[in-house]
C-alpha cells in the first residue's frame, strides 16, 4: 500500500488541473491606437523610420540583480520607453484588452475567481544585434502574478521570446501584421534572444490578480481527506532510522512556483497550483485540519558527474580538473545518480485564513513532505559542483525556492504553529492567561514540550516567556518553556518577572533552571564578555526586590564560567594567545566582583589566589581598568584592594628572584613521562649542554617538536636529513635569558604601578 501523503502527491498530480506556465494570443493590429511623446501617433505595422523615432526619445534599459538596479550591456542590451511617455487609445483597445486577459486568465489557470489587470510598465525597442540574458522578473506589486508581452507587428528575424518554466521551453516569434500577446507567470525564467533582422517592438505590462468569490473546489475530495486521516495516524520511520516513531505533525506538499511573501496568498496562485492547492484545503478542512502556505528552501544534494564524464574513471578525480569545484548553473551539464541527501526549511507563512503573514524558522523531515512535481524536474536558483576529493565528492548540491501548503490537525494546531513560531506560541499563551483560561493554556504549552528545548527562541522573547512561566502555576511546564534561553538574553528588564517566578516556584526550581541557561557556557565567549556588563544591575535589582537567592545564583553562574575560562588559559596555550584571551577575561571578571554578594566575592579572592602566576595577566588588565574607571562600589573597591595586595606579592617575588647565572642554560620542564620524554627532559635541566643530536625516526620527531613548542620552550629545532634515521637537532636559544629579563622589567614595572596607586 502507498505511503498516504505519496498517495495524495499523485491525486493531487493526477487531478484534472488547468493551467500553463505561458500562453499566446494574436490580436489584429487596428485594435490598438498608441501615441509616444516626442514621437506622436504610432502607425502599424512598424517601419525603420518610426522605430528611429522611438530610438530618439528612450533610453537603455535597467535590469534588477537582488536589490541592485544596473545597466550592462553583456546582460540586457535594449532601449526603454517609460509608461507615463505612452499613450494607449483606440475604440477597440479596452474590448482587447479584457478579452485578451479573460483568454489568459483561462489559460495560466488560476483559481476561477480570479480577475487579471494589466498595468503597463515599458515600450521596449530592439534593433539588430540587442537581446536580454535569461532572467526572472521581480514581482513589482503585492497582486503581480505574471507578465505580458504585446508585440508590435514589424518586420524583423530574431528577436524570440523564450519562456521555460520546470524544464519546458516555449519559443514565441512576433508577427509581422497582428498584434502578439504572450503572458507568463512571474518566477518563469525567459529570454529575449538577439535580432537579427529589423527591429522588435513590445509593450509590457504587469499581470496584477485580483480576487473574485472563491468557487468550490472539486475533485477527488473524499479520498484526498482519507489520505490525510492515514498520515496523521500512521506511525513513520525516517529516512535514516530503523525505528518507527510516532504520527508526523503536519504535511507539506510542495506547489510548483516561486512567490513572494507579498504576493503570497490563495487567491494569487498560478498554474496548476491554483487547483491542487484549493483541492488540498478542501480536504484538510473535510479531514478536520487547518492549512496555511508557505515558503519553502529546497537544497538537494545528489551523486553526479560532467556530463560526458565517465564516472568510474579515475572515480572522476583530476587535479587539474577544473570543474571539481564549480558552479553546475555557469555552462555545466551534469548526470543526476542518487539522492544522497534533501534539506526543506520553511521561513515564512501566512494565517490560515491566507491573509498576514510572519517569519518562521522549521526545518521539516522527510517524512512530513510530498510533491506531485520532483524539484529535480524545476531550475534551481543555484547549484554548486564538487567533484572527487579522494573519499567524497562528486555531488551536486541545487538549491530551489517553493510555496507550499502546510496542513495540521486542527487539535494539533497550538503545536504546529508553536514548532515554527516561539514569539506566537508565548503571546498566546500569555493572552490566555490574562483571560484567565489556565487550563487551556497549560495544555498548550505541555503540547510544546516535544520540541521546545531544541528550538532557539530570539532574546527578546524571555521577559514574555518569565511571565508566561510563572503565570502557568505548573514547575515543571515553566520550567521546560524556560529552558531554550541562555543566561545571555538577561537584563535589569527582566529582575520583576524573574522576582515573581522565583517567589511561585521557589529557590530549588530558580537554580535549575539557572544551571541550564548556564549549561553551554562553562567557558564565556568573546559575544558574551559585553553581556556581563548588566549583571551588577540586575543583580541590584533582584535585591532590591528581595531576589538574593536569584542574584547570588545568577552572580555564582558567571563566576563559575569566568573561572573556567582561568582554569584553561592560565595553564594551556601559546603565550601570544593565552595572554590574549585572560586580558578579555578581566572584563567579565571585574563585573561579577561588582555583583557578588559578600560570601562569593570572599570565595572568588580566595580562588584567584590559589591560580598561578600567569593569573596576572588577567588580574593586571582588571586593576588597570578599574583605576581607570574609579567607579567601583566601596565593597568592590575593597576586593579589588585584595586582589592588588595579591598580585604585588607575587610580582615582588618574580622581581627578587636572583637573575639567572650567565652559564646556566638549564629549563624547567616535566614531561609525559614516555621513553622520549625520559631523554629530553635530562637534556632540558643540564646547564652546561645546549645542542642534542638526536637520531630520531619521523613519528618520535613530531613528538618531541610537539612537546617543545607546546610548552614554548626556547628551543629551536631543525631536522638534519643525512643518514637513517635523521637527525633531531635541538639548540637552546638565548630566549632562555631574554624572556626571563622581560619578565622581570614587566614585573618590576607593574608592581611599581601599583605601589604608586597605593600611595595614591
């Protein structure tokens, strides 16, 4: 038996939809009276004479690339009339032009009640040699849905207008004595190729669809529903599992054109998705579920090779190929073998209704997704070729952009809409308890709890998520609701609601949930640094409203991801960089001292003083910052103080150490404990030796050049290639002294600024 929603992509395939992605109409020329400023009344057909008038008042036309209007003569070579300099008259034009797009209108298909109107947009004029690259229009106007192409009639060779849309081509020649009207719909990719002859002449104009009343939707209605009923009910396997897991939450059945986000809606659908979309919501609403567009990514990767490559020559490796890495949309053909993979997110849909709209963020699985047209059959909108590379390669990864309609079970709606939306699912929840419908609303948020601690709601949405917790009056719900945040989305803002919530469920249920926002961050990033800045604040903040508890785990939960930051840095790393990374420390440490109550700023002094020496190079950059602000509190002032005479003490021992003796080249160094390491670490602390020759085999090499610069020792070391096995020749460097001189000057100066600060 078929899997449903493979079984409902072929209904929907099969049902007797109309609609074609272009359409032509021939028109007699005395139907259209046209005038051009600065040129007067135009005569049909055209004559070189005239089009050189025409010529004489345009000028060369623009073409969109993303947001950017350009001109370029390689991609669009043409000249443009604008529409305020035409003038369109004529007794029989407007009886033409009705007829003309009732014809389209039947023709593209789509849905029955809808009116097309065309809004004119430019006189285009091509002469020998011009033509225009294959290109997408942009929607222009929320109702655009297509364009139309009216031809002068003129005699010319060339000049085609080529229109394809998933993998048909249509080629259309102007007449030489009627008018020739061409419509097609928006995301059509289509071409103007070069003339060769005369000249070409068209009059364009936005398709602009305007809804009428919806007509009934026909079709095979009962057996779509009870395709619905069976995939909402079957339990799934995915692609890549052995296991069955429980009923998908919704379908996705993927239409077969592009649109915008303001062009998006039921009434604007074209071609055949017109039909299969009314038929699809006809039946959701039959089967009891509630159905919303969308707009979809498709990126598919896929085994492939060059076309006219032979795949298992060489398994397709050449260095000097230079498809290897290219793009498959740029002049190449490639062989499709097998799927190896598809990714579908969805980033935006309207209410189901299908009017509004918001952004969204769901990737779907496969087992949730159908489709009566492969996006295989479609043109992507780009592609990118790799070819072997030894142990993968030759893929072809194409990436498509398509609507969708998304159908749930209308009893499964608050969990739908809440996977792809946390901003709506916590104000909903939110407004239902505000009307006080508290069991409704703890329903919806436990249907939540599936998904909701993979998903990575935007910070903003935490003050809205600590009311909606604490108002649920359920721990362990608000506590899940809670969970995706991280410690970093907290601000002053948000002391009340964390007041509140920690008042209703207590200390225990706060330091849960506060362990969590902290899980990720047992060592803070340089993004997080900036963020430590509002801790002091909205530790007093907390106090203030008798939230100690909550300011003291909060303050505790930075201390322990700056200390692990200390732990690593003080004691691994290239000098370079571990002094580097403790000097950002200093930042995030100097503000949790400023927020610390009194029993952990006494443990956080005491931790630093048990950190080695190279704490200094975070605890220096803390003093010099704090000098330089002057704005610490009297208790922080007195911590700090702490610090200083901590750090003094250990400076002065670096500074009274004795100088090392001329003659001395011994260095201090305890290795792994391995064979290798037996033979170095003898030569390390001998004074009076300084060059090792050591004939060393290439693994035992690397593992002693690892070990020396791991540990920055100032040994320099060089591989002699002479005999087997080489020789490892290692040279202690006069660094030995330097960097000791060095570390005594910045010791001395340091501890000579902190005096002064003390005296100050």
């Amino acid at each position: 038996m078929a899997v449903p929603r493979e079984r409902l992509a072929g209904l929907l395939g099969g049902a007797k939809t109309a609609g074609a992605f272009s359409a032509r109409l021939e028109a007699p020329a005395a139907g259209l009276g046209l005038e051009v400023a600065g040129v007067g009344p135009v005569g049909l057909p055209l004559r070189a004479p005239q089009v050189k008038r025409l010529i004489s008042v345009a000028r060369p036309a623009l073409f969109g690339r993303g947001e950017q209007t350009l001109s370029d003569t390689s991609v669009r070579d043409t000249w443009q009339i604008l529409p305020d300099q035409l003038s369109l008259a004529g007794p029989s034009w407007p009886s033409l032009l009705s007829g003309a797009l009732e014809y389209f209108r039947d023709a593209l298909g789509p849905p029955s009640a809808t009116r097309l109107r065309a809004e004119p947009h430019a006189m285009l004029v091509y002469g020998k040699g011009q033509f225009f690259l294959p290109h997408q229009d942009s929607e222009k106007d929320d109702a655009m849905v297509g364009t139309l192409v009216l031809s002068l009639p003129s005699a010319h060779t060339g000049g085609e207008l080529v229109v394809e849309h998933a993998g048909q081509e249509c080629a259309y020649r102007a007449s030489k004595t009627d008018l020739t009207l061409v419509a097609f719909y928006a995301d059509c990719r289509h071409q103007v190729t070069p003339v060769r002859t005369g000249y070409r002449v068209t009059l364009t104009f936005n398709l602009l669809a305007e809804p009428g009343t919806p007509a009934e939707a026909s079709g095979p209605l009962a057996e779509l529903a009870h395709s619905l009923d069976r995939h909402f009910g079957s339990p799934v396997t995915p692609r890549y599992g052995s296991r069955e897991s429980d009923p998908p939450n919704r379908l996705v059945y993927l239409l077969d054109h592009e649109y915008t986000q303001r062009g998006l809606s039921w009434e604007r659908l074209k071609g055949a998705d017109a039909g299969r979309a009314a038929l699809l919501r006809a039946a959701a609403g039959q089967a009891g579920c509630e159905s919303v567009l969308a707009l979809a990514e498709v990126k598919e990767t896929w085994e492939a090779y060059p076309e006219g490559d032979d795949p298992w020559d060489d398994y397709g490796y050449d260095e000097d190929d230079e498809d290897e890495d290219g793009d498959a949309g740029e002049g190449g053909d490639y062989v499709l073998q097998e799927l190896v993979d598809d990714v579908i997110t969805l980033g935006w849909w309207t209410g189901p209704d299908g009017t509004g709209g918001e952004p969204i963020s769901l990737r779907v699985h496969d087992y949730e997704v159908c489709a009566s047209t492969a996006s295989a059959d479609l043109t992507p909108y780009d592609s990118q070729y790799e070819g072997y590379m030894g142990n993968y390669g030759n893929t072809l990864d194409r990436w498509y952009r398509r609507a969708a309609v998304v159908v749930w079970p209308r009893e499964r709606s608050f969990a739908a809409r809440g996977e792809a939306g946390s901003g709506w699912a916590l104000e909903e929840l939110r407004v239902g308890i505000a009307r006080g419908d508290l069991d409704r609303a703890r329903d919806q948020a436990q249907s939540l709890a599936p998904f909701w601690t993979r998903t990575r709601p935007q910070p903003e949405l935490l003050d809205c998520a600590l009311r909606v917790a604490a108002g649920l009056e359920a721990a362990e719900t608000a506590a899940m609701l809670l969970e995706p945040f991280r410690a970093s989305a907290l601000g002053p803002e948000h002391a009340d609601a964390l007041a509140v919530a920690a008042e209703r469920y207590g200390t225990a249920w706060m330091r849960r949930v506060v362990e969590v926002w902290f899980a990720s961050a047992h060592r803070l990033d340089s993004q997080q640094y900036q963020w430590t800045e509002r801790l002091p604040e909205l530790c007093a903040s907390l106090r203030a409203r008798r939230a100690t508890a909550v300011a003291r785990l909060l303050s505790a939960g930075v201390w322990a991801a700056v200390d692990g930051g200390l732990q690593l840095w003080t004691t691994t790393g290239p000098a370079e960089i571990r002094r580097a990374q403790l000097q950002q420390l200093a930042l995030p440490l100097g503000h949790v001292l400023a927020a610390a109550d009194e029993e952990l700023w006494d443990g956080i002094v005491a931790t630093l003083r048990e950190r080695g020496d190279t704490v200094l190079e975070c605890l220096m950059p803390l003093l010099r910052r704090a000098a330089e602000a002057s704005t610490s509190t009297e208790r922080g002032v007195a911590g700090l103080d702490a610090i200083a005479r901590d750090c003094a003490d250990r400076l002065r021992v670096v500074c009274e150490r004795a100088p090392r003796a001329a003659d001395d080249w011994s260095i201090a160094w305890t290795g792994c404990g391995c064979e290798l390491c037996a033979v170095l670490g003898p030569f390390l602390g001998s004074r009076s030796r300084r060059v090792l020759e050591w004939p060393l085999a290439k693994e035992g090499r690397r593992h002693v050049h690892t070990r020396i610069d791991s540990a920055e020792l100032p040994v320099h070391h060089q591989t002699r290639r002479q005999g087997r096995p080489y020789t490892l020749v290692l040279t202690k460097t006069q660094e030995l002294f330097t960097c000791e001189q060095t570390v005594r000057r910045q010791a001395a100066a340091d501890l000579a600024w902190l005096m002064s600060l003390r005296n100050g």
